[in-house]
C-alpha cells in the first residue's frame, strides 16, 4: 500500500505565529493559525483535516461495506463535528460526531444501522483515533 505524506510549517511562537499545512499530493494547502485553531479566526486548523479524513474514510467504508453485501449504494455524505476541549489543563480532541446521509436501494434502516455501525469501527482513520469518543448519526435518504 502507498504512503502518504503531508507537510506543516510554523513560523513564529503559539499565539503571535503562522503556518501552512499541505498534503503531498498538492491537493491542498490551506494557513492556519492560533485564531483559527483556538478561536473563531480565518484559515484551516489540524482539527478540520482530522474530521476530513474520518468523514471521507467512513464514506469509503461504508459504501465498501454495503457493495460487498450486494447493496449497490447511490451515494454516501459524511459530516464530521470534531470537538477541541480543554482537559486536564490541556487541549483535547474529546470527541467527533459523525453525521452521515446514504441513498441505498433496497435496504431496511435495521441492516443498514449495522454496516454504518461496522464502518465507524473498521475504517482505519476511526482505529488511528481509537482513543477518541466517536459517535455516530446514520440515515438513509
């Protein structure tokens, strides 16, 4: 399997300083900064690609999932709520709620709750983020 890599500048001390983050592939590259890490300040923080890359590996997941079942899905969106806290004096992504959306054809919510339940647990982002209360709201559309 391939290796994937990013990259990440910081210019400056916490508050006062600046950085850029960009992923190997020139995909993307967005600034960041105290205020749009801490406050409500422009740019991107590592809080937002984390949640990107939960949302986009469930998506995967589960539209695998159900594909192998033999349910052939239309579409799979997946948000991601990450949550940055201060615990025990120090910040803490605490939890990520992911909120996903499915069009699936001949599936009962029931099956459907199950293979959603099984690709929160299975994606690899979601094992990478093991330590981290990660709940799930899934629906069919």
């Amino acid at each position: 399997m391939p290796q994937r890599k990013a990259n990440a500048i910081w210019k400056g001390d916490l508050k006062g300083g600046k950085g850029t983050m960009k992923f190997g592939s020139g995909a993307f590259e967005g600034a960041y900064s105290f205020a749009s890490r801490f406050e409500e300040g422009t740019g991107t923080n590592p809080e937002e690609l984390i949640g990107s890359a939960l949302a986009g590996c469930f998506s995967m997941a589960l539209s695998n999932e159900l594909a192998q079942a033999g349910f052939t899905p239309e579409s799979v969106e997946t948000n991601a709520s990450v949550t940055l806290e201060t615990v025990d004096g120090a910040p803490t992504i605490s939890k990520i709620k992911l909120t996903a959306k499915a069009s699936v054809p001949d599936i009962d919510n029931d099956e459907f709750q199950e293979f959603a339940n099984g690709a929160k647990e299975n994606c690899p982002v979601s094992k990478a983020l093991a330590g981290v209360d990660v709940s799930l709201d899934a629906s069919l559309s």
